[in-house]
C-alpha cells in the first residue's frame, strides 16, 4: 500500500511558478513510476509528465519546456515543477504511482489557478 500526499498548488498569475510535492508512504518508492496528471473542470484527466524508476522521463507536448518533474527516492517524494504558467493550466493536480496493475495509487490532489 502507498499513501501519495500533494502540496504545492496554489493562486498564481500567469506566467508565474510553482513547485508542487507529492510525498509517499507505505512502500519501497523506487520501485514505482511515479506521474503527475490534471483535471480541469469538466475535461478528463490527463497526463502531465511520468519518471520511471529507472528515470526515463515524459512529459505532454503542453507542458513541454515549462514543467520539470524529478523524484528524490530517499525523501519519498516526486516534485513537478511548473513554469510559465498559463490560464489553461489551471485544474487539479495529482499525482500518481504505478508499479504494475495491481499496485496503482493516487493522492488526493492539489488546486493549481491561474489567474490574473
């Protein structure tokens, strides 16, 4: 069992930053594939950027140049930091943790909004 607890969302302007955190518990993190997806308000969910285990990283064409994700595996914690933020941004955040089928979790998800 994995616990993903996210921090880090917030009111910005736009063209302003954040660093958002997820922070785990409960199992051995480096095993895991660990991402963050979105949802804005009647949209689905979709995907922001993954890291492997083994680092590989992936982002959505979106996000590309202005999002870095990264993961501390002695913290427990994936971070998403989030650039050059635009209104279209704006959604719940979550983050994710995969290590196969039957070992997927989420957190409970942070507000990012951008407005002026």
């Amino acid at each position: 069992q994995v616990q993903l607890v996210e921090s880090g969302g917030g009111l910005v302007q736009p063209g302003g930053s954040l660093r958002l955190s997820c922070a785990a518990s409960g199992s051995i993190f480096s095993n895991y594939a660990l991402g963050w997806y979105r949802q804005a308000p009647g949209k689905q969910r979709e995907l922001v950027a993954t890291i492997t285990s083994g680092g590989t990283i992936n982002y959505a064409d979106s996000v590309k140049g202005r999002f870095t994700i990264s993961r501390d595996n002695a913290k427990n914690t994936v971070y998403l930091i989030v650039n050059s933020l635009k209104p279209e941004d704006t959604a719940v955040y979550y983050c994710n943790a995969d290590r196969d089928k039957f070992h997927v979790y989420w957190g409970q998800g942070t507000q990012v909004t951008v407005s002026s």
